[in-house]
C-alpha cells in the first residue's frame, strides 16, 4: 500500500511543479489567459491521484491504530517520511521535465487557441502519428540552461515565503493524520484539524507568494521586464519547493503534529464539557 500511495503522491507532486511552467509557455505564445486555463485542467490530474491517495492513507492509519502497538505508530511516521520523500521526487522529476513541458504546453496552448476545442487538443495527443513530433521537443536540462537563471531583479521575499508555504502544505493533511493515530480516542476532531496547518500555508500564499509571481508575470508579458526575469522566477519557486520538501516537511512534520494534538484534545474536551 506504501509504494501506491507514494507512487501518487509523486504524480500530485510533478504535476504540481510542472504548473509553474504554464506562466512560461503563457507568456511565450502570449496567451497568458489560456495558459492559466491551462493550469486549472492540469491540476485534475493531481486532484484525481489524491482521491485515490486519500483513502489509502485512512487505511493506513486505521490499521496502525488497530495493531494497539507504539511501533505500529513509528512505522507509520516512517511511512510518512517516505511519502514525503516522494514528493521530493516528484518535485525534482518536474524540474527535470520543465524544459520539454515547455514547448509541449506552448504547442497546446497555440493548438486551442486556432481550434478553441480541449476535446480535440486531447484526441491529438492520442493519434500516434503526432507522437515523434512530440518525442523532437523533449528537451534535457543544460548548464547553459542554469547560467541564465539569475536572482539579479527579483524581490527575495515570496522566493523565499514559497519555500515555507510547499512544505507546510505537503504536511498539513499527514499531520493531522498521524495526530489521529496518536490520539485514537480524539481521531476524528484530529483528522479535522488539518486546515489549522494548511490555513497557516493559504495565508502566506495568498499575502505574499502568488500576487508577486502573478505581478512579475504581467510585467514580462507587458514587456516591463525581461523574459529572464519570469524564467528565473519559474526556476527558483521550483527548486524553493523542492528544499522545502526535502527539508522544511521533514522537519515539521513531528512538531506540527504535536500542534494538532494538544488542539485536538482542547477542542474535544470542549465538546464534552
């Protein structure tokens, strides 16, 4: 059950930082609106793999929970630090495929522009005959590539706040989960309780990481700034989100469960007070 639910934990993860990259492809084709679009029918992907993912994660914990042992409990924080690493894979292979996206989410977003029709956008991706075109834009990351990423320009701040916010979000559910299992009389105030780490990630998004991206891509694509300028922004909120899971989650992952607890047995002997 481990190798599933990390095997969709790293699609919802690549998927998720290829969405950086629409901005890019946007602002290439300049069909900034349509890119956008774009990100929202992308990110099915991710919200189909988590409704498989989810219940899996429900189970494992129920099954800690009906073992009654304290290293069933420990093996299922290890099983969260595996998954956690696999978002840290799904994160890299993103990175690594961001060049290809690039040209492919330009080719789609110049395809329905001309036919304004997903459907056949779609279709198109299923006839073999368009397959090596495909296969010519696979592009591999390059030094030269690297070289001209440059922070030069850039406000450090969301970059920074960014950092924060991916793994805070990447934790907050397995928190809340994990809390429940340590607190198996109080799981479902526990389970419930995974907003109060997520609100903290929605709030910092909200204030500080996706006006400034939205702002930096406005001025590239009113020609304010150089095009350097959004391939760096793209690049930096990539690798920000890949230290933050390899790191930040790691880290957070105990101390913000033990935050959901103590809140979890305040609220519950609220309620039966």
């Amino acid at each position: 059950m481990i190798v599933i639910v990390a095997l969709f934990t790293m699609i919802i993860h690549w998927v998720e930082t290829l969405a950086y990259s629409m901005r890019w492809a946007g602002v290439r084709t300049q069909q900034l609106a349509i890119a956008m679009s774009f990100v929202t029918s992308t990110l099915l992907i991710s919200r189909l793999s988590n409704m498989i993912q989810a219940p899996l994660l429900g189970a494992m914990v129920d099954a800690a929970i009906l073992s009654g042992s304290p290293d069933s409990i420990r093996h299922l924080e290890y099983s969260f630090r595996l998954i956690i690493g696999s978002a840290c894979l799904g994160t890299l292979l993103g990175i690594l495929v961001t060049p290809t996206a690039i040209r492919w989410f330009a080719t789609a977003i110049q395809h329905f522009a001309h036919h304004g029709s997903m459907p056949r956008l779609l279709w198109q991706l299923l006839i073999p005959r368009n397959w090596p075109k495909l296969a010519r834009m696979v592009t591999i990351p390059s030094w030269n590539m690297l070289g001209q990423i440059k922070l030069v320009g850039l406000p450090r701040r969301f970059l920074v706040m960014n950092m924060i916010v991916t793994p805070v979000y990447t934790i907050g559910v397995l928190c809340s989960l994990l809390a429940g299992a340590m607190l198996p009389e109080f799981r479902a105030t526990a389970i419930q309780l995974s907003g109060l780490v997520n609100g903290i990630a929605t709030i910092l998004l909200v204030m500080f990481v996706d006006p400034a991206g939205a702002r930096i891509t406005d001025q590239v694509n009113r020609g304010d700034r150089p095009m350097a300028h959004l391939k760096s922004v793209v690049v930096f909120l990539q690798v920000g989100r890949l230290i933050g899971i390899l790191v930040f989650s790691q880290l957070l992952l105990i101390p913000f469960t033990w935050y959901i607890m103590v809140v979890a047995r305040l609220v519950a002997n609220w309620g039966l007070s």
